[in-house]
C-alpha cells in the first residue's frame, strides 16, 4: 500500500533529529506503525506474543539493536517505557527511540518520562491528506498574518463530504469498498467493546449498555451535551439504569483508548469575555465510527448512494440528544475539527469552542496561538454563507481587540474568498496546513 504523506511527518522527522525518544499516540488504525516505520532502523513489535515474550525475557537487548529504535504498541509491555527512559539517561543523543502506542495502560510507567520522552499525537486522515483537493487556504498563514489572502476553488460537494465522513480517516479501511468497510468498522467497535475494555482492566457486566451509551455520544457529536443526557438517552428503556460513575468509567477507558476527542471551552482573552459555558464539545476520533454507531450507512445492498441518502435524508437520527441542526451537519463539524485540529498542531497552535453560559452567541472553533492571539472558525454545512451566519463573528469580532487575527467560515461550497464585511469563507477541501 502507498505510504500518504500525513501532516505530522515533517514534525516528527525534525524530532527525531533532534530528541533521544519520541512516542506517537493516538488509536488503533490511525496509522502510526507505517509514519514510525519510515524512520526506524529496528522494530519491536509488541503486538507479536514470541516478541513481547523476548523483551519481558530479555529487556536489555533493545540497547543492541540499530537506532532509530521503533517500540511498537509499547503498552502491551509497560516496563519498557521505564528501560527506554533509563536508556536515554544513560545516553541522550537524538534518534535512539521511537514508540508508538493506541492506549494509556493502567499499570503506568513509574515515570512520566518528562524532559526524556516527547509526546505527539495521531490522528486519523484530515481532508489534506486524503488528497480530495489541492488545499488554497493555510491554516498557518491565517495564524501568522492579519488579512491573509483567501483565494481558489475546491470540487467537492455536500455529498462528497457526506461520503468522506462515512469513508474513515483510518488508512487501511479507505481502500475498501463500502460493504467491507462497514464489516470493517463493525469489528473495531467490536474489538474496542469485546477486548480493549478487558485489557485495560475494566470488566464490561453490560456490553449492551455501553454500546448504546457510545452510540449516544456518537449522536451527541458537536453538542455539549451532559454526561447525565447522554446516559439517559442510552438506556431511555431500561428500569435499572446504570449509575453516573459507571459512564464517568466508559469514558475514561474510551479516552485512553483515544477515541473520545472532546473540544475544551475556550476561557476567554485579556479582555476576558464574561459569562463562557465551560462543557466540552463532544467529538469521537473519527466521524466514521460516529456514522457507524448511529447506523446511517447502513443500506440493503452496501451501495454508497444509498449510505449518502441516509445521512443526507434523515436529518435526526439515533438517540434522542439535543441539537440544532441536522446530523449531518454535526458530523461535518467533526470532520473539520479533526482537520483544523491537525492543521493548528502542526502550527503549535491549540484548539477550544466558545459558547456563552446562556448558548446566546457560540462559535464553533477557536485556534489559538501560544501568545494569545487567535484565530475564530464558524463550520456551516451549505454553500451560501448569509449575515445570520456570521453573526457570531461579528459578535465576538467586537467585543476582544487585537488578540483577534481573523475570522473564518468553513462551508460545502466550492469558492474561497473574503466577504465585504472581512469574514473568511473556505471550502473545507481548500484548507490546509
């Protein structure tokens, strides 16, 4: 298979160049074994039994083998963590270790590995990299210079995007066809309820029931829905509901899984805004998995027409979350936080969501850089982008001062340009790094 370029290659590579251990996370299929590959001289893979064996048997053989030493999968042996960071005491230079992992253990390393051990994030494939468009607008230019220009035209459509969000940004599974993508996608949820539960030590006693919980948070994607909405909805027919802690503990195995990508509240500025909601925007890692839990691909004959006519038809589907808007529309601003999350990493820039206590003024992304300025995104799903659109913008746009560095509509539509009034409008195919 063809290795695809991914947004974080340049910056691992310059890692590597320059620090003794790197460890890429992120969850199963994202591929972070094929971008570690690249760079290595010697693998362990940790997911092959006769090799985890060798190294719990014998642990000080990974000091002999070329560098760039890749630990794949290192949480099936924990301890390595603790010998790769005696390692790198001993000897600092750049290049000796790679890691990738797809969980946080529970039997944690005795040491954090802080100032030994630098931690970068994978995730699934933006928009960029599946190569859709030639991407015009940089995200990076927006955030280095006031007034960017913002020019060039994508082809992608509503329904494209409604194909791109069913079609996964897990490598692997975006060469299949659509009936085996969908058995695909089945048996990681499978895997991730059936094994990677036990693994990490939590005794699932209702498998049902966390299917169905991860099935509401995958309808609650784009809200901030409470964790109590979200379990109620789930188990909207059961007597004897689950209590709160059990939900507190779905979710807490699904982040060390990496599969929950929550939005924090933005916090405000300087000028301090008064009066920000402080819940997290729900977002799984990858909208795939969302699609997949709500069933919305799910057709007769497997066919891509009848997948996109169900996430374009139904404008509500799956459990009972509260939400403005459609589904798809939900779903879509997954897909443009996965990507604008990538695109601002890669600028070292962080992402939140802004949203006033009483939800009178929200806006969908905020990027901002590390000396507080900032970047506003609005995600519509729709070609045409109105004054009712902007409002947000323009709200915000008066009331913070120069911290502001622009402000941007993310759209379906095909042409990127400035509006009169200064806003931004991008096709989320024509945003890039």
């Amino acid at each position: 298979m063809r290795y695809t370029q991914r947004v974080l290659d340049p910056t691992l590579e310059r890692l590597v160049a320059s620090l003794p251990a790197i460890c890429i996370e992120g969850p199963r299929a994202v591929g972070k074994t094929a971008t570690a590959t690249r760079l290595a001289a010697s693998v362990v893979a940790l997911d092959d039994p006769a090799e985890a064996e060798l190294l719990r048997a014998s642990p000080e053989r990974i000091a002999r083998l070329a560098e760039p030493i890749l630990v794949d999968e290192w949480q099936r042996v924990p301890a390595v963590w603790d010998r790769v960071r005696r390692e790198v005491d001993r000897d600092p230079r750049p290049g000796r270790f790679l890691r990738t992992g797809s969980s946080s253990p529970t039997s944690a390393p005795t040491h954090s590995g802080a100032g030994r051990i630098v931690r970068l994030r994978m995730r699934p494939m933006t928009l960029m990299e599946r190569e859709l468009c030639s991407p015009t607008v940089s995200l990076s230019t927006l955030l280095s210079q006031r007034d960017a220009p913002i020019e060039g035209e994508c082809p992608l459509g509503i329904e494209d995007y409604a194909e791109e969000i069913v079609a996964s940004g897990f490598p692997a599974l975006r060469t299949l066809t659509s009936e085996a993508r969908a058995f695909a996608l089945d048996g990681y949820i499978e895997g991730i309820l059936e094994h990677d539960f036990p693994e990490l030590g939590y005794v699932v006693r209702r498998p049902a029931t966390l299917r169905a919980w991860l099935a509401s948070y995958a309808a609650a994607s784009a809200t901030t829905a409470s964790y109590n909405t979200i379990l109620d909805a789930a188990t909207s027919l059961v007597v004897d509901k689950p209590a709160k802690t059990t939900a507190l503990a779905y979710r807490d195995v699904l982040n060390k899984l990496w599969l929950l990508d929550e939005v924090p509240a933005w916090t405000g500025t300087a000028n301090r805004l008064a009066g920000l909601a402080k819940a997290p925007k729900h977002h799984l890692a990858d909208p795939a998995l969302a699609a997949r839990l709500l069933g919305v691909e799910a057709s007769l004959d497997g066919g891509a027409v009848a997948r996109r006519g169900l996430l374009l038809d139904r404008p509500h589907h799956g459990p009972p979350i509260p939400r403005d808007g459609t589904l798809l529309g939900a779903l879509f601003e997954s897909l443009v936080t996965l990507c604008v999350r990538v695109y601002a990493e890669a600028s070292r820039a962080t992402i939140s969501h802004l949203r006033t206590a009483r939800g009178e003024h929200e806006v969908d992304l905020i990027v901002r850089r590390d000396d507080g300025r900032f970047l506003a995104i609005e995600v519509k799903l729709g070609a045409e982008v109105t004054d009712e659109d902007t409002k947000h913008l323009r709200w915000l746009r008066s009331h913070v001062g120069d911290e502001l560095l622009d402000t941007i509509v993310v759209t379906t539509g095909r042409a990127a340009y400035r509006r009169r009034d200064g806003i931004g409008v991008v096709p989320a195919g024509s945003l890039g790094v």
